[in-house]
C-alpha cells in the first residue's frame, strides 16, 4: 500500500512551474520554475536534484530519507541574473540539461539555450536567437531548437555547429519531437535499419502537415525530409514512438487522433477521442509502442490499443487502419460503436464507424481545477504531461495544481479493486489512480 501525501490545497502558496519535461526514457522528469529548476525520480517519485537560482551563495549536498542515494540540492548566487527557468530538458541522466530563462524574473534570455553542466554548476554552452526560443530536445550528438517559424539543429559540439534549419508554418507552441532511439522491446522495427535513424518531426509549413527528418549523421548527409498532410486543420499535438517509427498526432479540433509510419507516411490508425472539441495537451507512446496515452484540457486520459506492425512497407496500409485486435485474450481492444458491427444499407456517419480508446477515465473526479494561488486569482484548464513508468503505468505532472499522479491501467477480470479509489471503465479494461503526492519541493 502506497503512502500518499495529502493534495496541495487552494490556498497555498508556492512557486509557480513553468515548464514539465520527462528524459528520454521517462525515468526522470524536470520542473523549470521561477526559483531554478527540480529533477525527480519518474516512479518511485524521488526528489534527486534541487538548485536554486536565488540571490543566495549557500551550497550543499543531502539525503533524503526515502532513497539511499543522494539528491543534490543548491543555491547558486544569481549575480542579479534572476532565477526563472522556463525551459528545461534533460540528456538523458547526464549531467547536461538545456536552460531557457523565463518567468516574472528569468534567469537567462528567452532567446538564449543554456547547456547547464549540472556537475560543474556552470553554463557549458549557449546558443542565442533573434526572437524566443519556444522548445529544445537534446540527443548525444544533437542540439534541437525550435523556435515560431524555424527548427534548428545544431552538432553537440564546442562551440556548437549548425547543421539544417527547416521553416515552418506559425508555431507558437513549439511543437516537435525527438525519438530516442533507445532499446526497445517491440517487435515492429518498421526500418531493419533504425536504431541508426533519429528521427525529428514539427509542424510542416502548411496548415496540417508535418515535417520528419533523419537528424543522425548519415541522415543529414542526405537530407531528405518527408511530409505527411495529418489533418485539415492546424497541429496541436504530436509524438513519436521511441524507435521514431511511429507519429501520432492531434489538430486544433482535438476530436481525431491519427498515427502514420514515419517510413512510408502511411495512415496506420485513426482513433477518436470525442464529439466536442478539445485541446489536447500531452501524448505519449508506451515504452514497448503497444499503447498511446492522449490527455485533453477536458482533463480526461485516454489510452489507445496500437498492434504491432511487423513490417509496414509490405503491407497495405488501408488494411491496417482501426485494426487494434489480437488474437490474445490480454491485449486490449479498441471500442468500437454498436453500429460498427451491423449490416446496415443505408450510410453511417463516420462518428460512428470510429475507433475508440480501450480505457479512459476522467481525472477531474480526484482534484478541482479551480487553483488559488495566493492572490484570489483561479487558473482554469491545467495543463498536465504525460509520462510513462512501465507499460501499463501512466504519470500526469499537473503544472498548476503542483501534484504528481500515477494511473495504472489492469484487466477486470483479475484486478482486485479493494484497495483502489473508483474508476471510470470501458470494456475489460479499466484506469486506477494508483497514487498521487503533492511536489511540496516547490515550496520549500
């Protein structure tokens, strides 16, 4: 039986966060917020660095009492740079991350990227920009910076070496993403060749298209970009699997969520999230790419069935869209609308022809969305990311509310709920809130 810490309250004060990004293999999570930055432990939650960009020259080292290891906690003098931290990414659990000042009083430039030697406790690198840079994804060899109409990618090198721009349509959230290439359990290597391809996607440079690029080096000597036309409406939202064979992605409209082979660009799946619209604020596939977790500004998590592809490039891709069964009695399986099944004469609007999540459940049973942050002021909508601890586990960082979530995904037929708060089912499947703790850090 897990110990929860009590949910933070309306009227407690802390310092706000503005950034959320899970490392690469989503073990660790880094908080940007107006005192410095936090890295946490993915699952079990655990607090392992602290530093504190605040008008203090104190420094030291502490353990905490739920790990053997040591988190790393500091405040480092600000020389009256500010503190804010808007941006931040981890290289996987190096001791490199990218900084990007922000907030009311910003630590660095909005249109610099500070590659922060955490080790050291000093800039190592920095990039600086005509205009705000709005994301940066980091790999081994790359440097990936996005801003509203460019995405650069740079060598990560001293001093670092641009090696492609690429123009796109206004992108004024910053989307894109990096595959990381890691090892994988999935059995649907789309390219033989893959572990040598690293792939990045943004918006293309017309409404609904997406832009993929290879980024590793036998990639960039080739230069080749390819253009999937996702949807008839501006990108909101997308993701890519981690062997980066796989993108999925969502328009303004938030209502369909589609998957195309970043080999081919063929339409793989298209899954519907609801009627109305919706704001979708975080996707991300499963560590295996079996699974797709989807969170809308409707607060309501959806997880998606994706059947492994053993070989796009030889089949026809019409005969694998909305195909989400298996002849294992443990997969899940998409829903599907009663009318789907039935022989009907007549035309059938394709709300009901859609394939729907195998589970979802609506998080607003568990926390308010109404936030007082000390100045009578109530933020609506909280953004939440997305991140996975295993296969079937889910993590939401909730950005305003300040808490850490973790939702486990079981069949059942052979779950015993006992222990468990109520849940919203579909099927055999069905979402719990495992566990949940307030990012008390912030406020320390």
């Amino acid at each position: 039986m897990n110990t929860h810490t009590p949910l933070l309250n309306g009227g407690e004060k802390g310092s706000k966060i503005l950034s959320v990004n899970f490392n690469q293999d989503q073990g660790c999570f880094a908080v940007g917020h107006e005192n410095g930055f936090l890295v946490y432990n993915t699952n079990p939650i655990d607090l392992r660095v602290k530093r504190n960009f605040s008008n203090s020259n104190r420094h030291h080292l502490h353990s905490t009492s739920s790990s053997s290891a040591a988190t790393s906690s500091s405040s480092v003098s600000s020389n009256g740079q500010g503190s804010g931290i808007g941006h931040v990414t981890m290289l996987h659990r190096t001791n490199y991350l990218a900084l990007v000042g922000g907030g009311k009083n910003p630590k660095f430039a909005n249109n610099k990227v500070i590659i922060w030697d955490d080790l050291k406790r000093k800039n190592s690198l920095n990039l600086e920009f005509m205009s705000p840079v709005l994301n940066v994804f980091l790999s081994r060899i790359r440097i990936i910076v996005v801003l509203k109409n460019q995405v650069l990618v740079y060598g990560f090198l001293a001093p670092p070496k641009k090696f492609a721009t690429y123009e796109t349509i206004d992108n004024e959230y910053g989307l894109a993403d990096l595959s990381s290439n890691t090892s994988l359990n999935s059995k649907e290597p789309i390219h033989k060749d893959h572990t040598k391809y690293q792939t990045l996607a943004f918006p293309g440079r017309s409404i609904g298209q997406i832009q993929l690029v290879d980024v590793s080096p036998a990639g960039q000597e080739k230069n080749l970009v390819s253009i999937i036309k996702a949807h008839k409406s501006k990108i909101r939202c997308l993701a890519l699997n981690r062997s980066g064979t796989l993108i999925a992605s969502a328009s303004e409209t938030g209502t369909i969520i589609r998957i195309h082979s970043t080999y081919n660009t063929a339409l793989l799946y298209e899954f519907r999230r609801g009627l109305d619209r919706a704001v979708i604020t975080s996707m991300k596939f499963s560590h295996n790419d079996t699974k797709l977790a989807v969170l809308s500004d409707k607060n309501t998590l959806h997880v998606y069935n994706v059947s492994p592809i053993n070989d796009s490039s030889n089949k026809d891709s019409d005969s694998i869209i909305n195909n989400s069964h298996s002849n294992d009695k443990k997969t899940p399986t998409n829903r599907h609308h009663l009318l789907n099944k039935l022989s009907i004469p007549i035309p059938i609007p394709n709300y009901f022809m859609s394939t729907w999540s195998f589970c979802s459940v609506n998080t607003s049973k568990y926390h308010t969305n109404k936030i007082d942050d000390g100045n009578n002021n109530e933020h609506l909508n909280d953004v939440g990311t997305i991140g996975w601890a295993g296969n079937d586990s889910i993590i939401i960082i909730w950005k305003n509310k300040r808490i850490w979530e973790k939702y486990v995904i079981v069949d059942k037929q052979s779950s015993n709920n006992t222990h468990h708060e109520a849940s919203n089912s579909n099927g055999n499947w069905e979402i719990i809130r495992y566990s949940w703790k307030s990012l008390d850090s912030l406020n320390e």
